[in-house]
C-alpha cells in the first residue's frame, strides 16, 4: 500500500499569519488568472462570468436560499474531513458515506409514515448518523485489518453504495407504477424540514450544521482527544509509543466523519430532494475535500471557504442560461484555488 | 464455440484502454512516483485528444495531443511534488478534480458530435489462423499497441540495465543516489512518460472504444485502473490479468442482465469495482503473518507450492512509494 507521506496535511502552526495571507493572496491570484485563460479559450467574456460566480449568487432570494442549503451539507462533510485529515487519512469515501446516511435515513421515514414529524425527523438523522458511520468503519476496518489503503477502500465502497441507492430507486423502492432512475416517490410534505415560507431553505439544516462545526473546532483544537487526534496523523509510530492507541483514533475519526457525512445525506433527503434520488450526494463529499486540502484542515476556516465554494457553484449554475456556458466552471475556479494554493505554499516553503 | 470467441475478443479489445492506463501507472509508481490524477487526465486527454482529431482531420494528432496532456498533467503533479515538495496524494486528487471539471467545461462544443474513429484492420493472413486469428489478429492498431506494449513493459522493467535503475528509484532512492543517479530527475522522466501512456488510455476511448465525446465519458476508469495497479503488485503480467479479469467481468455482468432480469442493469455495472476491492482485501489477508503461520502447519509437499503462490499473489509496493526524496 502506499505508505503515508509526510507532507499529510494537517493544521499549520509553523506558518505566521504574513506568509499564510501572502499565500492566500497568490492562490487568489494565480486561480483567478488560470480560470480566465479557460474562460478566454471558450470565447466565455470572463468579468460576466466572475460576476455570475461571486454574485449570481446573491440576486434573489431563491438562489440565496439554495446556496444555503448546498453549504449546510458541504459545512458538515468538512467539517468531518477535518477529523480524518487531522489523523493523516484521505477519506475519499466520503461520497458513499454520505449517499448511506441517506439510504439509512430513508428507512424510518417510509416504514413508520404515521409517527409525528418532529419525532421522525430526529429518527431520520440518527439513523443517518448510523448509516454513514458504518459505511465509514468498513473503510477502517478494510485499512486497519487488512491494509488496504483507505483512498482505494473509500473508492469501492463509493461505488458500491451508489448501486445499493440505484438498487432502491429502481427496484424496492421504486414509484408506484413506473420505476424512473429519477428517484422514488417523494416524501409527503409534512415530513419535509420546515422551511422559511416558499423558500426551500430548510433553517434547521444550517442551524444543525453551525452547531456541529463549533464542537468539532473545539475537539480538535482543544481537546486531548483532538490533539492525540494529530499526533497520530503526524507520526503514528510515535503516537503509538508515547502509549496513544493510534489504530483506534483512526476508526473514531473515520466513524465520527461518516456520521457527519451522514447526517448530510438525511439533509439531502429531509429538506433538499425530498426523496432518494441515484446521485444523492451530488458531488458535495468531493468539494469537502477540496475545502479541506485548501485550509488545511484548520476547523477556523472551514465556514468561510464552505460558505465561498457554495456561492461559487450556486452562482455559476446560471452561466448556462445566461452565457452559454457550461456551470463547471465552478469547479475549475475551485481546484485551481487548492492547486495554487499548493503552489504557493511549496514555494513558501523552499526559501 | 463461435459466440465464445467473439465475447473474449470483444474482452480484450475493451481492455486495452486500461492495459495504457496501468502500463503507465505502474511505470511511474515502480519510480516511486503516485500519479493519483488518473481518472481527470484521462477524462481531459480524451476530450483534447477528440478536439484535435476532429477539427484537424488527423488521428495522430489527436492521440498525440492526447499523451501531451497526459504528460502535462504530470509535469504539474512534479514540480508540485518532486521540486516543491507537496504530498503527491493532495496534488493527485486535487489535478483529478480540476482535469474532470476542464473537460467539462471545454469540452461542451464537442458533446455528441462526429468524429473520426481508429479503423478496424485485421491483420491480412494472420486473422485467418483457426481460434488465434478472430482473438489476436482482427482488432484495430490500437489494440495491436495494447498487446505490444505489455511485454514491452516487463521487458524494459526487468530486463534493461535503465529497468533496474528504475525499479531502485522506488525502492532505495537512496542508495541509487549514491551510486550516481539523479533520482528526481529520472523520477521526472518516469512520471512523463506514465503521463504520456494515461492521456493515450484516455484517446483510446474517445477515438476507439466509445467513440465520440460526452460528460464524463470514461466513468471512474480512471480510478479503477489506479486500484488494477495495487491489485497486479506493480508487475505488468499481473497487472495485465486484472485489466482483463475486469474487462470480463464487466462484460459478464452486462449478460447476467438477461438471465436475472429483475435486477436493474446499472446495480450489475458497479459489481465488478465492489468485487476488485474484495480480491485487493483478500490478497491482503493472504499477505499477513497469520496466513504464514497457518501455511506452516501444511504437509510439506504441500506446503511449499502454497508458500510460493501466496508470495507470487501477496507483492508489497515499493518501498519508496509515494515518499518524498530528499538528498543525502
């Protein structure tokens, strides 16, 4: 397997607080150049296309209320990323722990309907919870038993539980009538999360996720738990020696971030799509991960950049209808973010 | 007999983008190097690869914009890596994303339209042998490429003076520096020519086997390749048998269809990468101390077969893999 290597991101102290801003700066920099030149090739006039990313975002209240609700699940998947990059693991498996936790919070919604909502919606995302959080442990076990490598077990296991949800949509869980890959037959609109109005933001989903990014800042931060939580993704050799049981941190930390992830999943489920769709997670686990390589997995910076990735990808969705172009551009302004980002603190980092 | 003959020929050919891919792969993990951008380089060498070939006209051209975008992605992941010293894991995944969102997006003029295709040429004289020639000998140059490029490759690696030089890079970078090499700079080397294979993988797909260009087109090949890679323990023949054990299986699972009708076709497409994990997590099992132990307490006769197929299944990566190199 491949072996660990020691530039695992953790969270940065060596750096002061002038060369982290100057790194910042040049990660700006250097993506907003990359993005334009691609923007520039596609004959795509790049000062609309900005206006639309950072400010589409804000021009009606819908589309504020959506960004909303894409940060709230994109707030808990980094936050729980911010575990396993704390431990020194990838967990590309994120996707498919957060598309379990919406399976699993599925079940108690379609077998017990005729439960008072409140009390099915905590039913909902306890099971998410546990969904996630076993989806996450077989990745641990697949690493800590039998070494295989946790991006590889993640990545099956992805795979895997994207079939078990097409599985349900198509099969079991189908539409009465007709089987559609669109998904099944959407939840009846009282057990729907509560929403502001006609808006579709649901005020528990970020409430929930708030709460959670402030606990997590101070497990990690300040907490024993959080800091033996480091030194194994620093050097597990020595962590083990220094009598922290090191195989364990790992499993909590891959089990807590399911479980987050999870719960993201009954959040797509209860206040976004209403109902199981193939692609529930809809590549939110993946732009976790990008939030986190970017901040290194400092737990202060996860709602800003959360927040920002959000407005990006909910702005940009109108670049087809309003520019002809295609809305990924999103992603590309964000990967270049982290690619530069890696740049400028690899050149930081040789003088 | 006939119907057989076709489905295993049909297996080989719709190996052979991955046969590129892992070629690469190995070639640049066995020099210490992880590429983990497979799955977006090859994505955007497709795309480009598609772009040049159908605007130009030229086949060649496209597959050799293909391998220069293959290349350029892994030019990025080493200077990010070998010069500046980021994990090659972070930069990895982050070029997977970035590549996989470009092609996206400068590929939308490209969606579905017409392009040029690498034609079928069977080999004159040869594709007429009984059995050997529809298997071997009626494909097209691309999949004459695959079946050359294999032996190629265990040749190069383990019967070259550069092979062995490249097999140190991943496991004493040390020692080989001592000795006179220049290690990053021939990890540089390795990495490009890996890259170079990966965006051809990615043509293969556009120009050949699924024609034309679409969203994504080659759906999380990219990854699985990554995963043959682990599975064959870096060494070409193997890796070869799991590009082809996946080929067949992915072509058994779209014929299972039809005799258990009642499951959706799509939930059978992903059996074949849940299965790969289980072979890569069983092989890991057979690698540990507790097997040995077992083993030990067979009849000797027996025993020693059993010890030499457990060690030719279980190969620990290089011993350098994916670690940063710094002089001594």
């Amino acid at each position: 397997m491949i072996a660990r290597d020691h530039a695992t991101p953790t969270i940065s102290e060596g750096h002061t607080r002038r060369s982290a801003l100057l790194i910042a700066a040049l990660a700006l920099v250097g993506a907003l150049i990359f993005t334009s030149l691609v923007l520039l090739s596609s004959n795509v006039p790049p000062l609309a296309a900005y206006n639309l990313i950072f400010l589409g975002t804000f021009s009606t209240p819908t589309r504020i209320s959506d960004m909303v609700m894409l940060a709230s699940p994109l707030l808990l998947c980094s936050c729980g990323l911010t575990l396993t990059f704390a431990a020194g693991l990838y967990n590309l498996g994120i996707e498919g722990q957060m598309a379990l936790g919406a399976v699993a919070a599925m079940i108690p919604l379609r077998l017990l309907p005729n439960l008072p909502p409140p009390l099915l919606w905590v039913l909902a995302f306890a099971c998410g919870a546990a969904g996630g959080a076993m989806w996450a442990l077989l990745v641990a076990g697949l690493r800590i038993r039998l070494q295989v490598n946790e991006i590889f077990a993640g990545l099956g296991l992805n795979f895997l539980a994207s079939g078990i949800a097409l599985y349900l949509v198509l099969g079991p869980w189908r539409r009465i009538g007709r089987a559609s890959s669109s998904g099944t037959e959407p939840l009846p609109t009282d057990v729907w999360l509560p929403t502001f109005g006609t808006l579709r933001v649901a005020p528990a989903a970020p409430v929930i996720a708030l709460i959670i990014l402030v606990l997590i800042w101070f497990a990690v931060t300040r907490t024993r738990w959080g800091l033996e939580l480091r030194a194994v993704g620093l050097n597990p050799q020595a962590a083990g020696r220094m009598g922290i049981p090191a195989t364990r941190r790992l499993a909590e930390s891959l089990a807590a971030c399911g479980a987050l992830a999870g719960i993201a999943g009954a959040i797509q489920v209860l206040a976004v799509f209403h109902q199981l769709i193939p692609s529930i997670s809809s590549g939110i686990g993946l732009l976790a991960l990008l939030v986190v390589l970017l901040i290194q997995a400092n737990p202060a910076w996860v709602l800003p950049i959360a927040a920002a990735f959000a407005i990006f990808t909910t702005g940009s969705l109108q670049m087809s209808v309003a520019l002809g172009a295609d809305s990924s551009i999103a992603g590309v302004l964000q990967g270049a973010l982290v690619l530069f980002a890696l740049l400028a603190r690899g050149l930081s980092g040789r003088r | 007999m006939e119907q057989i003959l076709i489905t295993l020929a049909a297996v080989l050919a719709t190996a052979a983008p991955l046969i590129f891919a892992t070629m690469g792969e190995t070639i640049s993990e066995r020099a210490g190097v992880v590429n983990l951008s497979l799955d977006g380089s090859m994505l955007l060498a497709a795309m480009a690869g598609f772009a040049v070939a159908r605007v130009s006209g030229s086949l060649a051209l496209g597959f050799a914009a293909a391998a220069l975008v293959g290349c350029l992605v892994a030019l990025i992941l080493g200077v990010l890596s070998l010069s500046l010293g980021q994990s090659q894991t972070a930069v990895g995944f982050v070029l997977a994303l970035l590549c996989t969102d470009l092609s996206s997006f400068l590929g939308t003029p490209y969606v579905r339209k017409p392009g040029p295709a690498v034609p079928h040429a069977p080999m004159p004289g040869l594709s007429d042998i009984p059995i050997l020639g529809p298997l071997l000998f009626s494909h097209d140059m691309l999949i004459y490429a695959s079946f050359l490029l294999l032996p190629t490759v265990w040749w190069f690696l383990y019967h070259t003076r550069a092979g062995l030089v490249l097999r140190a890079l991943g496991e004493r970078p040390q020692t080989a520096y001592a000795r006179g090499v220049p290690v990053i700079r021939l990890r540089y080397l390795y990495l490009l020519i890996g890259g170079a294979l990966v965006g051809i993988a990615g043509a293969a797909y556009s120009l050949d086997l699924k024609q034309g260009w679409s969203y994504r087109h080659t759906f999380g090949t990219g990854w699985i390749a990554l995963a043959i890679v682990i599975f064959g323990g870096w060494h070409p023949w193997r890796v070869a048998i799991g590009c082809y054990l996946f080929a067949a299986l992915q072509s058994l699972a779209s014929r299972s269809q039809s005799v258990l009708p009642s499951i959706p076709t799509q939930v059978f497409q992903v059996a074949p990468f849940v299965l790969m994990i289980v072979v890569l997590a069983l092989i890991n099992l057979l690698a540990s101390p507790g097997t040995a132990h077992r083993l030990a307490t067979l009849p000797k006769p027996l025993r020693r077969p059993a010890e030499r197929f457990v060690g030719w299944l279980a190969t620990p990566a290089p011993a350098a893999l994916g670690q940063p190199f710094q002089r001594p």
